[in-house]
C-alpha cells in the first residue's frame, strides 16, 4: 500500500460514524449488509449513511453489489489488510516478539484460534 492510499483509509475512518459503519461491516464479513440494515444497526438516517458509505467505498476499505433491489456493502478485506500491514510494515526494530500481537491481527481470522489456546493455557479463561 502506498501512502497516499494509506492516508484516504485512515481519513475515511477518522470519522465516528464511518469507523462504526466500517466495524459493522468487519463483523458482517464478506456477505455484507444491505445499506438498509446498516442504517438500522447504527441509527444513522439512511441519507447521511450513503455519504459515508460513499466515503467509505472512495477510501476502497468497502465494496457494493447490486441484489435485486439492494445494494449490499461488504468489507474489502484485501484492502483491510493491506492498510494493516502497511501501518506495522517497519515495527520493532528488529525485535519481532514486540510486533507479534499486531501481526496476528492482519490474519484475525487465522489468528483466532491460536489466542484462544493460548489463553487457555495460560490460564486466563476458566
């Protein structure tokens, strides 16, 4: 990811509203929402939602599909992690250990079940 295109994501997010849409969406995966079910979730009329979502998708940090009469908005997660990698691209100083927890989260969902074996062994769950 260039810079540039790191900054149009981090701006696109720097906003209440689109970092609540773009999270919602994280949690919705690639199957997405519809625009209406987005509004409804968040409280947000439907106008100012379409400004974001508009914000949000010139960012490229979210896609949109036509089904039918609605249009779906998904997480573009190609673009999720490349703006994550590029925001730790050059951590540690070549002390990876320190790096480790950012790094699991580019690949969350690969991630995931090592952290939960990790916390069991550990201890931290009952």
């Amino acid at each position: 990811m260039e810079t540039t295109q790191a900054v149009r994501a981090l701006a696109a997010l720097a906003q209440e509203s689109r970092l609540e849409t773009f999270r919602l969406l994280v949690r919705a995966g690639t199957d997405g929402m519809p625009a209406g079910k987005i509004a409804e979730e968040l409280g947000v009329p439907s106008a100012t939602l379409s400004f974001h979502l508009k914000e949000l998708s010139a960012a490229g940090l979210i896609g949109q599909q036509r089904k039918g009469r609605s249009i779906i908005y998904s997480l573009n997660v190609e673009a999720m992690q490349s703006l994550l990698s590029f925001l730790v691209e050059d951590c540690c100083q070549g002390q990876p250990e320190l790096c480790e927890p950012a790094f699991a989260l580019i690949n969350c969902c690969d991630a995931a079940p090592k952290k939960t074996t990790r916390k069991k062994a550990s201890g931290h769950r009952p």
